[in-house]
C-alpha cells in the first residue's frame, strides 16, 4: 500500500503575514540578505507536482519571460475558464477535493501549493494541507495580499522545525489531524 502524499505550502511571507504588495509585487523580498536560495533548492527535491490558481500562474508567466519554471515537475493550474493544456501545465476545472485527494493517493513525492490567495484558502477550507513552510521575510509590508484569508478555519499546527536563512527564517509546521 502506497503511504499517502503531503500537500505542502512553501512561501515567502512579511512579518506582518503579506505575501505581496497590493500591487503583486515582491520587490520587498529581495532587498531582504538571505543565503543562498533560502532553501528553495532542497524544497524543490522534495515535490514532483505543483499546484497554483491561475492568477498565480498569470504572475509566473509574466515574471517568468524566457521559460515556464517548473518544467520537470507536473504542474496543474485551476480556474473557473476552460484553457487548453500546454506543453508543462494541465488547467484544471475539477472539484479540489476530489482532484487533490486522487493526485495524494498517487505514487510520488509531496505536492507543492505554489502562491497563496483563493486557492490556498480553498485548500485550508477543505482540509487538504498537511504542512506549511513559510519563510519569514524581516520586512513590515503595512498592507498588501494577506497569506490567509480572513475566515479559515482554526488549524492546530505542530513546529517540526525552524531554519535560519542569513536575514530569513523558515518555519516548518505539520497540521495535526
């Protein structure tokens, strides 16, 4: 029997709990000194499917000029529109739940949920995220596009660890079930 897959978040976030200025810029997170990538390398090993909402991965491709960023990994982007797959992204108009808990009862490595926002409370609503990886960034944004959404439910969260990246710390919880 297969042991079930984790769906993780790995993200970047202000002290103050933004992910982005309302603008969706993030030029606040690389004024920050980090070391190295800030441990999105050895993140990256650990998955072979990614998640994302489509107005992330609107970000991603108008960032991301000269090639899609994840093209060794399956990458599936939902929204409400229908879109014709492309060469590294399958778009996805399914039921979360159902869709998320096939691809977790799969063989393979953790599941990345990449951006927060609709989708990442989507997924909070229905109990489908095992672990956050949030990286602290020491930047008070004031406002901008908060990490979760007013209104999640209440998660009772375990440290598993904690990591300094020079200027950053990354925050490693699992959801306790």
């Amino acid at each position: 029997m297969n042991q079930r897959r984790n769906l993780v978040l790995f993200i970047a976030s202000s002290l103050d709990g933004y992910i982005a200025t309302k603008d969706e810029s993030l030029e606040w997170l690389f004024k920050v000194e980090g070391e190295g990538d800030n441990g999105f390398s050895e993140f990256y090993e650990t998955v072979d499917t990614i998640l994302m909402g489509k107005r992330t991965y609107d970000w991603v491709m108008k960032q991301e000029t000269e090639k899609f960023p994840y093209k060794n990994k399956e990458c599936y982007v939902f929204t409400r529109s229908p879109y014709k797959e492309t060469e590294y992204v399958k778009f996805v108009n399914d039921d979360i739940n159902n869709f998320v808990n096939k691809l977790k009862n799969k063989d393979g490595k953790n599941i990345w949920v990449v951006g927060g926002g609709e989708l990442l409370n989507s997924f909070i609503q229905e109990d489908l995220v095992d672990e956050f990886i949030i990286t602290i960034a020491p930047t008070i944004i004031g406002n901008g596009i908060p990490l979760f959404k007013e209104g999640n439910q209440e998660l009772e969260l375990s440290l598993k660890r904690t990591k300094r990246f020079n200027q950053f710390i990354e925050l490693h919880y699992e959801i306790k079930k």
